[in-house]
C-alpha cells in the first residue's frame, strides 16, 4: 500500500503468506518486478532486474497514475469513517445488520446436531460392516468344518 501511494516502482521478493499474491499483482500492473527469494544470489539477474525497473519508463509512469488514482479517489478513508459514524449514530442499532450467529445457541454455534448425526450414522456403518464381516467369517468356518467331517 505504501508502495502504491507513493508512487514509487519497486522490486518485490515474496517470501510468505500474502506477499506472493501482492507482488503478482503489483507486477501485473506495471508497477514494478518480481524476484524470486530463490534468486537473491545470483547477481546478473539482480542487476538486470534493476536495470529493467529504473531505465524502463512504463515502471515509474504507472505507479505514478495509480498514486494519483489513489490521491484522487470519490471518497477518502477519513471521509468513509465518518459517514460511517454519521449513519451507526444516527439508526442505531439495525436488526437486520446483526449476524444470525448471535442468536444461535452453542449446539447451533458449533455444528454438534450435524458432528453428532455423522458420528451415529458412521458409527452404524462400522458395526454393521464388522458384523457382516464376522458373519461372513462364521460361515467360511462353518464350510470348511463340514467338509472336515
């Protein structure tokens, strides 16, 4: 964000978490290069990389129109708290803009009808495949005796 209001075409080394997603997108716009924290060792790439971000002309000329988008936008954060704390002062509370999970009881909450409907029918299943199993088993038992006798 920082890089974005200021201006400024950067160099992006993504290491975890968003950042890979952040420095696409950043690229994509124009707004500057990705490098890859596997390549940090190699120099010539390094230096192509910085040659390319600070003699191409198209880096600096876009992250300047997105400052200027962004300087210039409808409305400001200061302006959208505010209208914000204008409308929760003036309506209250609204009923409509509360989640239902509020009102939900701690079952509800933490899905124990389902969790407790999937252990019983799992737990049916497994008694009837072992019992069948077993059944099964008898009656292989039982060939193999009459055929002894």
């Amino acid at each position: 964000q920082e890089l974005t209001l200021r201006g400024v075409p950067a160099i992006l080394v993504p290491i975890f978490a968003d950042q890979p997603r952040n420095a696409a997108m950043i690229e994509h716009n124009q707004l500057g290069k990705v490098f890859s924290k596997f390549d940090i060792a190699d120099d010539e790439k390094l230096t192509a990389t910085l040659r390319e971000i600070l003699e191409n002309e198209k880096y600096r000329l876009n992250a300047k129109r997105t400052a200027e988008m962004l300087a210039t936008k409808p409305l400001s954060s200061t302006e959208l708290l505010l209208k914000h704390v204008d409308f929760a002062a003036r309506f209250g509370q609204l009923p409509a803009l509360r989640p239902l999970s509020i009102e939900m009881n701690w079952i509800e909450y933490y899905n124990i009808d389902v969790i407790l409907v999937a252990f019983v029918t799992s737990t049916v299943l497994f008694c009837l495949f072992v019992f069948c199993f077993v059944s099964l088993l008898k009656r292989c038992f039982e060939i193999h005796k009459r055929k002894e006798e």
